[in-house]
C-alpha cells in the first residue's frame, strides 16, 4: 500500500494552498466555501492570502477515510450544509483533493442554488483526467492517493 499512498506535509500543504490563491488573485471572491473535512486547512489559506472574510463550511461523504479510500456511494451525499442564502456573490469551493470531481460538483450545485454568481473550484490535489468536474484550479495532479498531514 506504501507505493500507492503520496505524503504531503504541512509545508506542501501551505505552499499549494498559497499557489492557487495566487492564480485566484485575479478574480474577485466574496466567499469561500470549504468542503470539509480536508478542505477547511486550503481554504482558510486561501481566504487569509486573499483577505476574503466569509467562509463556510458544506460536507459530503462519498468515500471512506481509508487508504487508498473506498466508495461508500454512487453520488456524494450531503452530510453538513452551512452555507446561508447568496445574492449574486462569487464563490470559490475549496476541497483537499479531487479524484472523479462528483463532490465538487455536488458543492458547485448547492452553492448555485442558494443564489451564487459565479463559481469557481479549487483543490489541492487532482487524481484524475477524466472527472465530471474539473476544478478550476488545483495544486498538483498525483496519481498516489495523498495522505495529509491532518490524517496522519
């Protein structure tokens, strides 16, 4: 199992999370949402690099916190949603990783249907070409499953 599992330290972690709020820059955010668990370390970096002050939380379990994980079900299902009505805000969702995109999608959908403008994604490790949501932005594309610094 070690030879399918990527270690990322905190270090990593920042320094990727710092990267996407860098591209992130040039886009105007209102709010971020943080797809937890693994989503609220990246987002709160981002949101402090990037000055955005509301921050929300949304949970989804598809998988399980093995490794490599498990799929407990087809389509993600909403297990926390802490995201209030939206007036036309822009939104970046934050997630830690990123393997078919279907919770990014899930997320990107609730937020558009509580008023969202425009929605971006970002995530700090993309596992997959072939996703049914390409975040907008991402850190690093590994094929290892990651294991970070908060599961250890």
């Amino acid at each position: 199992m070690a030879a399918s599992v990527g270690e990322l330290t905190w270090s990593d972690v920042l320094g990727l999370a710092l990267t996407i709020a860098e591209e992130v820059r040039r886009e105007r955010v209102d709010v971020i949402v943080a797809v937890l668990r693994g989503g609220i370390y990246p987002a709160l970096a981002i949101a402090a690099r990037l000055g955005v002050e509301r921050i929300y939380a949304v949970e989804f379990r598809k998988y399980s916190d093995d490794k490599p994980p498990r799929e407990l079900s087809a389509v993600p299902a909403l297990v926390r949603d802490e995201v209030p009505q939206l007036r036309g805000e822009r939104v970046l969702i934050v997630d830690d990783v990123a393997r078919t995109g279907s919770t990014l999608k899930a997320a990107k959908e609730l937020v558009k249907s509580k008023g969202a403008g425009e929605v971006k994604t970002a995530v700090l490790v993309v596992r997959s070409s072939e996703m049914v949501e390409v975040p907008d932005y991402y850190g690093v594309f590994m094929k290892a499953c990651p294991l970070f610094p908060w599961e250890r």
